[in-house]
C-alpha cells in the first residue's frame, strides 16, 4: 500500500509538471526587420542592406558610369561574381549579394543579368522547349544579353576589446572589372563598424 502511495505521488507530480509545461505562452513580438533588438551583435540582415545600399550608391557616382555612357550610349550591364567572407564571422555572402543586386536594379542605372547558376537552370528550360514547346512560343537559344562588368567583393573583419565592450570593424571591398579587357574600372570600400556591451552573459 506504501508502494502504491508512493507511485500515485510520483505519477501525480509528472502529470502536473506536464500539464504546467502545456500551458506555458511564448511571447513573439513582430515588427520591420530595421526595427528589430539585435541579440548577438554579429553581421545580421540590417548590416547587409545598410553596406549594399551605400556601396552600390559610391559605385554609381563613380567616373567608370559615365566614361560608359558616353562610349556605348547605354547602361552598362553588370553581373554579381563571387563574393568572399574572409570575416571572424559566418556570414551568409547570398544573403550579402542578393542585397547588392537588389539596391543595383533598384537604381534604374544599370542593366542586370543572371548568375551563372541562374544561366545554367534557364539555359535548361530552353533546352526543354527545344523539345516540348511550339516554335511561337519557345526562346531560341543563342540570344542571351552579355555582361559588360563583374563585381567582385570580399567581407572581413577587426575586433578590439576593452573591459566590457567590444567593437566590430567589418570592412567591405569591391571590385567591378571590365569582361572586355580585364581592367578593374572601380574599387570601393565601405567600412562598417559595431560596438557591443557585454552583458552578464557575455559575448
């Protein structure tokens, strides 16, 4: 009988705790990502778009734009090529590059043309209409629009601490280099830096 108590105590005291477990809320608090309260201080989505913004605005002001405009009577066309993140952070670099190729269309300046892995699935789909589509509506190959620039980029990063605070300087270089002759026709830098307090947690 002891026994028997002693298991409906146990088994009554798990149930409860389930049950208290099931009932507990999470709170989730929505809003613009802009706005959001930065937990870890490392490179996140803001930083991205703040960096791309301001680099691709340099890169329009620069003389290489209207050398080509002046040349060929048209907006330059550009590619996206590899960017490296040589940063003391894992930093998500497709995130980093759809933001540039974001803030470069969004700027009406520039003509833009997919990457080489885009080429390749589209290149495929018009293989498949070689085959399988009428001839009034399959794309003909061979009539794809060629870049005339390939920007290229690294992220890196510096880290000082001093008592409780740490500053992050993350610096952005870009290359946009002529496909006709190789040339580097401009270099920028953008220089981003963050200062993170150490909380009781640490960093």
């Amino acid at each position: 009988m002891t026994r028997f108590k002693y298991f409906s105590k146990s088994a009554l005291i798990i149930i409860l705790g389930l049950t208290l477990s099931a009932c507990q809320s999470v709170s989730v608090k929505r809003g613009a990502a802009e706005d959001q309260t930065e937990l870890s201080g490392k490179w996140n989505a803001n930083d991205s778009k703040l960096v791309s913004k301001k680099m691709i605005g340099s890169m329009l002001d620069g003389r290489w734009l209207r050398n080509h405009l002046k040349k060929h009577q048209k907006e330059p066309t550009v590619i996206v090529g590899t960017f490296r993140n040589l940063s003391h952070e894992i930093i998500n670099t497709s995130t980093f590059t759809s933001d540039i190729e974001r803030a470069m269309i969004n700027s009406g300046e520039l003509e833009f043309v997919a990457s080489s892995e885009e080429r390749r699935q589209i290149r495929e789909e018009r293989m498949d209409q070689e085959l399988h589509s009428t001839s009034s509506t399959r794309k003909a190959m061979g009539k794809e629009t060629g870049a005339d620039y390939m920007l290229r980029g690294t992220i890196n990063s510096f880290t000082e601490e001093a008592d409780d605070t740490k500053n992050i300087q993350y610096q952005i270089d870009m290359t946009l280099i002529s496909l006709s002759n190789n040339k580097k026709v401009w270099v920028g830098t953008q220089k981003h830096a963050k200062t993170v307090e150490r909380s009781s947690y640490g960093f």
